[in-house]
C-alpha cells in the first residue's frame, strides 16, 4: 500500500437553483463508494452557514479548508473505490436542515485530473421522486457548483 496525502479546500459557491436564495452549508467527506467497505474514511467536514443567491458566485476572502494534507494508506487499485463526495444542506429556520445536493468523484479521477476544479452538485430525490422524474423524462436538477483545489498526492 502507498502513503497518500489528501487536501480539500474550497474557493467560491455558484449557487443555480430555481429558488432566488439559499441559506446553506455543506458538508465534505472521503468514504468508501460500498458502504459495507472497511478501507479508507475521514471524519465529515463542514463549512459554516452561507447565503448564496442567483446574482452571482459567493467567492471567499480565503478559501474553506475542509482536509489539508490528511494522510492515509491504500494501493492504487483501491482508489477506484474511494470517492470525495460534497452534499449540500439547505439550512431550515423552523424544521430540521434538509439534504438538498450532492456530488461524488472516485479518487482514481481525482489523480488524473488538474487540482483546481469545479464540481456540480445535483439535487438528491427519493426513490419516489426519481421515478416521477423519470416516468415523465425529466433531468435531474443541478442546484449548485463549487469551485477549489482538491489535490491527491
């Protein structure tokens, strides 16, 4: 197995959902892509609460650090079955936060691609929902894209 370091930081939020604003967080994760798998995970990370709108991208004064240079073990075979996964939470006032987006990417893609990157997260939808889009050929919604540095050296 190889050493590998891991870093994630994010730079600036677009938000384009069909609401005009959202109040939002989002959350950062490396797992396995099998639940039921015992390799390789980090701790979730957070992001403080944003409000993002349709008028434009919220770019950071300094970028979000979510790992920086998280180090872990794994052979390169088993990258293909590792994946950085962003999910975005709609923050509620009065209920609990819902899941509102979410977007994976294998590690093995992370490796073969440039580190600044931009990632598009799509709405999630329960079995229920997605049938109905489905049923009636509709796409599944993007709702936001982030932009940063993910690095996996």
């Amino acid at each position: 197995k190889l050493l590998w370091e891991f870093s994630v930081s994010i730079n600036r939020f677009q938000f384009v959902g069909s609401e005009t604003t959202m109040p939002c967080f989002f959350a950062v994760s490396l797992q396995p892509t099998k639940k039921e798998s015992k390799s390789v995970r980090l701790l979730t990370q957070y992001s403080p609460k944003y409000d993002l709108d349709k008028t434009g991208p919220l770019v950071l004064n300094r970028p979000s650090v979510f790992y920086e240079r998280k180090a872990f073990r794994a052979s390169q075979s088993e990258l293909g079955k590792l994946e950085l996964k962003v999910a975005m939470w709609k923050v509620s006032r009065w209920t609990f936060n819902s899941y509102h987006g979410v977007t994976t990417r294998s590690l093995e893609q992370i490796l073969s691609r440039e580190p600044n990157t931009s990632m598009l997260l799509q709405e999630t939808l329960t079995e229920a929902d997605r049938e109905e889009k489905k049923k009636h050929k509709r796409p599944i919604s993007d709702v936001a894209v982030v932009f940063g540095e993910v690095i996996l050296e």
